[in-house]
C-alpha cells in the first residue's frame, strides 16, 4: 500500500503530553494518536510495525522449537491471592484494574501471565520429562514506565 493512500497525519510541534523522546516521535510520526490519558491507539502505519515485529519474534521462535499460547487477559482474583499479589497489585500498587464480574467473582485485567501459566503448568505437568529443554522468560520490569503493550 502507498504512503498517500493510507490514514497518515504527521504533527509539526511536539504534543504537550508527550514527556520522553520515543514519545514524541510516535505521536509526531503519526505512529500512535492519544484517545484519553493514558489511552492511545495504534495508527495503521504502527499496526504493520507491530505485525511486522510478531511476524519475526514468531518465526525465529518456531525456528527454535517454542510453542505458543494464547492466555486470558481477565485472570481470577484467587491466582493472584495465592501467589499473594492481589492486594500489591489492586490496591497498594494500583498497576491492576480489577472488577467483579456477573457471577460476583473477582478478577483482574493481569499485567503478567506468570499466574495463569504456573497454574496451568502446576496442573498439567506431571514429570520433569514433559518440561522443554530450554525454557525462555522474558519480563519487562515493573518500574518500566512508556511502554507499549501488546495483547
């Protein structure tokens, strides 16, 4: 597709909100545009970047052996109060929206998966045998602020 003919605005002056340079350069780029604070949406010049970016990430993964799988983004509250994160994480941190859902149950828009996949493992995996190899984590810190997320 031609530049000319896709949805592209670019900006003259840095946005007021805009404080570090990545920041900057996305919005005046036209790469994302703020819906609300906080809130931004990926512009189609940024959504082939990021299909682009998994497309690579998933080849070299299949390459290696990886499997992948798509885990839950609402996670219930009772994974989170066993590994003791919920009360951190909801109230005292504030990094989790939580709600209650339509059966009066707990549960929380998870920032991680590292709840749901050793649940999911605790209750699967029965013998060191059926674990892989190589095993391969990667977390961005906690104290990461301006990032992107990706579901």
């Amino acid at each position: 597709m031609r530049l000319s003919q896709m949805l592209f605005v670019t900006l003259r002056e840095d946005p007021a909100e805009a404080e570090i340079p990545s920041h900057k350069l996305l919005l005046r780029a036209g790469f994302i545009r703020r819906v609300g604070s906080g809130l931004y949406a990926y512009m189609p010049l940024m959504w082939r970047v990021l299909q682009k970016v998994s497309q690579i990430v998933r080849e070299e993964m299949n390459a290696a052996g990886a499997q992948e799988c798509l885990l839950p983004q609402l996670q219930p509250a009772d994974l989170w109060r066993e590994s003791g994160r919920w009360d951190t994480y909801t109230q005292a941190e504030g990094i989790m929206f939580a709600l209650t859902d339509r059966q009066n149950r707990e549960v929380g828009l998870g920032p991680t998966h590292e709840e749901v996949i050793t649940a999911i493992a605790r209750d699967m995996i029965r013998t060191y045998r059926q674990l892989p190899q190589i095993f391969i984590k990667s977390k961005p810190s906690s104290a990461t602020k301006f990032v992107l997320v990706l579901a």
